[in-house]
C-alpha cells in the first residue's frame, strides 16, 4: 500500500530509517482495515513525489509492528509523525486535507536542527 516515492519500515529498521536519517521523515501510521488510512494513502503518496529529496516519506502498519506505535502514543490512525533530527517535529491525527499536511511539512522542512 506504498506509492513508489514511499517506503516500508517497521520495527527493526525504525531507528536506521527514520531516527538515524540526515533528511526529515514523514511516518504514516496505518493499517489495511483502516478507511481513513486507505482515503490518506495517495495524498501520503503525492506528497512523497512532490518532496522528493527533501523529505523521506515511510509508511508503517500499525498490525505487524506494535513497539514503535506504542512508543510513540500512536492511539489513533492515520497518524502522520513528522520527525527530524531523530526527535518528533509535528503530529497529525485523522484523514486531513493535503494543505494541512503541507503546512506541516512547510514548517518542519525549514526549521533549523538544534543540537
């Protein structure tokens, strides 16, 4: 259920793909039985093309992975983590309109990482 701008990740590859990555990382929480998440999937899918080298764009099923939703206080999906420097940026909850996830991405693209 990923468009090919946007990649799978799970628990074990959470830390490499998503904590460890020099660009920001978008983290789409899901899972198939989930309408909202299906509805989210191709606005996931066109803002992965449309970042493309800016942000990474990962999709996780929330049913074969639970350490990493749980971690995170993932209670509902879709949910769209917006990570950068390894720490959470910004948080959606539900099935939103795509400006409202690029306005997400806006701010978290251009903010500077404070170390």
């Amino acid at each position: 259920m990923a468009g090919q701008a946007v990649y799978e990740v799970n628990d074990a590859t959470f830390e490499k793909e998503v904590l460890q990555s020099a660009e920001p990382v978008l983290v789409d929480f899901w899972a198939a039985w989930c309408g909202p998440c299906r509805a989210l999937a191709p606005v996931v899918d066109e803002v992965a093309t449309q970042y493309a080298g800016k942000l990474k764009v990962m999709k996780m099923d929330v049913d074969s992975n639970s350490a990493t939703p749980m971690r995170y206080g993932i209670r509902g999906i879709p949910s769209l983590l917006l990570f950068k420097g390894g720490q959470v940026a910004d948080q959606i909850v539900g099935f939103v309109p795509k400006e409202t996830i690029e306005r997400s991405i806006q701010k978290v693209v251009s903010q500077k990482v404070v170390s």
